[in-house]
C-alpha cells in the first residue's frame, strides 16, 4: 500500500502543478488515485467509501494556503485522515491496576500472538521497569507452550509453566495466583488461536477473560491478512470488549491495508506494531508517524530511535578518541561499522524511514544485492586473522587467497573490500585533518561501495 499510494500521489502533484487551485474537478482525479491505492491494498471497501468522502468533504472546502500547490495541499489532508482513520496519536497500555496487572492476547493461530507476547514483555521491562511473567493457556498447539518459555527467556522475563494436559482457565488462574504470591506487576495470557473462526475458540477465549478481568485485551493481527482480517476483527470485537490491536508482520510488503480496515472496524486503537522478527522488533504504535511512512514522507523520528537504541556510543567514542589521536583505522573499526549498521536494522531498515524524495535518488540500487554484499564484507573480514585486521598492509596474494578461501569468495572480492577500507581509512584521515566539507562531498563519489555494479 505504502509504496502505490506514494507513487500515486507523486504523479498527481506533478500534473496539477499548473493548477492555481483545488477544484471539483482535481479532486476526483486525486480520489480515484487514492481509492485505487487502497483497494488494491486490500483496505476493506466500507472503510474506503468512508474515508474517501470525508478526504473529498475536506478537500472541497479547503483554501490553498503560502507556497503550496493544489496537488500538495491535497496531499496534507490525504494524511491527516490517513492519521485520524488509524487513531489520533499515541494509545498506551492502561496497567494501572492491583499487581498483576492482567494483558490478555487474542487472535488467529500464525498471527504472531506468541513471539508478541515475549516481545511486549521486553518491552515492559525496559520501557516500563516492570516485573513480567508470561504463560500460555494454548494446550492445542504442538509446542506453543515451549515456544513460549523460549522467547521468554529472550526477552528477560519469566515463565509460567504449564501443560498440554491442563484446562486453559485453570492453568490462567494458576498463572495468576503465582503472580500475586511472587509480586509480578504483569501477567501477559498466550492464548490459544485457530486456523479459523470457530465458536469453541470464542468461548474459550471469552471464559478466559471472565476468569482473568484483565485490564487489557489485546487484538494481535498479521499486517498482510488482507480483506480477511475484517472478519476476524468483527468476530473477535463481538466476543470480547477489545482494548486495542497489535499489528505484526509490518515490515512485509502491506503497511497498512490491515491498520486501515481494523481500526475502524473494531473501536480499538492501534497500541503496537511489530517492524521485525527480532525480540526488540516492538514499535509503540503512532498513527501521525504510520501515516508518514505511507505516503512517503519516511519517520525520522523512528530513524533517530533506531540509530540511538542501535548505535553502541562507547564504541563509537573510541573510534572518534582514535581518530583524533591520528591512531590508524583498522579493519576491526570497520567491522565494527558494519555490525552497528546491522543492529539499526541493515540498508534496508533505514532506508524504509527515510522520506521517498530521498529514497528515489537511491532508486536504483538493488538493496537485496546492497545487503548480500554487506554480509559477504563482514565475512570476508572475519576470515582474517587479529594481526591482518590490526595491519591490513600485510595482506598480499597468498594471505588474499586463504582469506577468499575462508569466506567462500573470490579474490577479486577480497580486493574490492581493500579498496573499500582505503577509502574508508583516506576519509578518517580528512577528518582528523579538519577537511570534514571535502570528506562530506567525497563520500558521493565513493567506489565499490555496496550498490549499483
């Protein structure tokens, strides 16, 4: 949705840049663009019909205001709605309750509820400072529950054991009286999903709830469900009084159908997005920002959250203390650079939050294959020994040899990353020089750095 929606608009704005002002007319070829773009993301049609008479009751009242053109003025209220139909700003978790506060996860099997829960108690911990103890109430599932204990465990909290044998409201209320004897501020409730809507399932769940009485029930929904995901809210809203939704799986190729439609179908807001598979991969949810992304104009803000929970700042003031003192940069400096590009979520990551007037001058590089040569860098590096990291100079034929041989690449591959370092080292030596304008401009003119080939 994302990136169609984007393109649309792009086009539109440039064919109504001679156009003085909003007009009947200009605001029915922007609406088809729009209804398009979200059809085809599989946005449910009543919340399309919906969004797209109140962007054109907006629209037709609307003065262009300063310096903006018809085609960008539309654009603002295109997000603003985008904004109000997923929420107006920032929905947080309501734990203001009697310890154990009670978060009670619902949804259809493979949405992600279980890597959620342990990713939400991560977050609870570091976020929140809270003492969380997770169990799953899924006797159905092969497994569930020691996928529960496992991601648990990644995440820093602790488990409830529990088994397949047992009733699900006996092993909640088991769970829950732990919690109280053990001071846990938070019990998160795995519950068990279906590959399908099915009455047992809703009255499963729905005991659940009238045992626990938790503070908050949460909705977890795969971005990517599509049309389907309305069904599924709608039957889960009549089962249970939601108190907001998770949307996983947001770093596929949807971003947005789904927060769309479910919002608006059930009343609950969006509290989460899951961006990544990794245990960290939680975002609180923000619908000003989302609406951002989706049309194009990036989240720098998520960028600077990225970059300062990524960025190990010890090691980058030792690499910034090196470099003042005049000591050479080494290859295990610029292994470091590429681990902490990795841990910000790789090119692609940061690329995703950057707005698409920059991106598009990236459009032609292959972020796969920009990827792939990242990975194949930090191999090659790692097949050296401690000395031909600290004294690149030392790598002739015969070290360059072993070294493709150990990474499973070819010599010229080990050449290219050389080059790539000198490059690197000749920059770090303009900086410690004061030449940090001329580094700048060289940068862009840079050869063999992951791209284009």
């Amino acid at each position: 949705m994302a990136s169609t929606l984007t393109d649309r608009l792009s086009r539109l704005v440039k064919t109504m840049r001679g156009q003085a002002r909003i007009t009947e007319s200009n605001v029915q070829d922007m609406l088809r663009e729009v209804r398009m773009a979200l059809l085809e993301a599989d946005v449910a049609l009543p919340v399309v019909r919906d969004f797209i008479a109140r962007v054109k009751d907006k629209a037709l009242g609307a003065e262009v205001v300063g310096s903006l053109s018809p085609g960008q003025a539309l654009v603002g209220i295109v997000n603003r709605e985008l904004a109000a139909t997923m929420g107006e700003g920032v929905a947080d978790l309501n734990l203001a309750a009697q310890p154990p506060a009670v978060i009670l996860m619902a949804g259809l099997q493979g949405a992600g509820k279980t890597t959620t829960t342990a990713k939400l108690a991560k977050h609870l911990i570091e976020k929140r400072k809270k003492k969380v103890l997770t169990v799953s109430a899924d006797v159905y599932r092969p497994a569930a529950i020691e996928q529960l204990k496992t991601v648990t465990r990644q995440a820093g909290a602790e488990w409830f054991a529990s088994s397949a044998d047992d009733k699900p409201v006996a092993i909640a209320n088991a769970a829950l009286d732990h919690a109280r004897r053990h001071y846990f501020d938070v019990l998160l409730v795995d519950t068990a999903g279906r590959l399908a809507i099915d009455e047992a399932l809703m009255k499963e769940i729905a005991d659940l709830h009238a045992a626990l009485k938790p503070v908050e029930t949460l909705f977890v929904v795969d971005a990517m469900q599509g049309q389907d995901a309305i069904n599924t809210a709608k039957a889960f809203r009549e089962a249970l009084p939601l108190t907001g939704i998770v949307l996983t799986k947001m770093d596929g190729d949807s971003r947005g159908g789904a927060a769309l439609s479910v919002r608006q179908i059930t009343g609950a807001p969006i509290k989460f997005a899951g961006v990544s598979e990794k245990i960290d991969g939680l975002e609180v949810f923000d619908a000003e920002r989302h609406a951002g992304r989706i049309l194009g104009m990036g989240d720098i803000v998520a960028l600077v959250e990225e970059v300062t929970k990524g960025v190990d700042m010890a090691a980058a003031q030792k690499l910034a203390d090196k470099v003042k003192s005049g000591s050479a940069f080494d290859l295990n400096d610029f292994l470091s650079q590429i681990s902490q590009m990795k841990k910000m979520g790789g090119l692609s990551g940061l690329m995703d939050k950057l707005p698409s007037q920059m991106t598009a001058k990236a459009g032609a590089v292959d972020m796969d294959r920009a990827e792939r040569d990242v990975r194949r860098m930090e191999g090659i590096i790692c097949s050296m020994t401690p000395l031909e990291r600290r004294k690149p100079e030392l790598i002739k034929a015969t070290r360059k040899r072993r070294i493709a041989a150990g990474a499973g690449v070819h010599v010229q591959e080990v050449n290219r990353l050389l080059n790539q370092f000198e490059q690197m080292r000749d920059m770090m030596k303009k900086m410690k020089g004061g030449g940090m304008m001329k580094m700048m401009k060289r940068m862009g003119g840079m050869k063999g750095f992951p791209g284009p080939r």
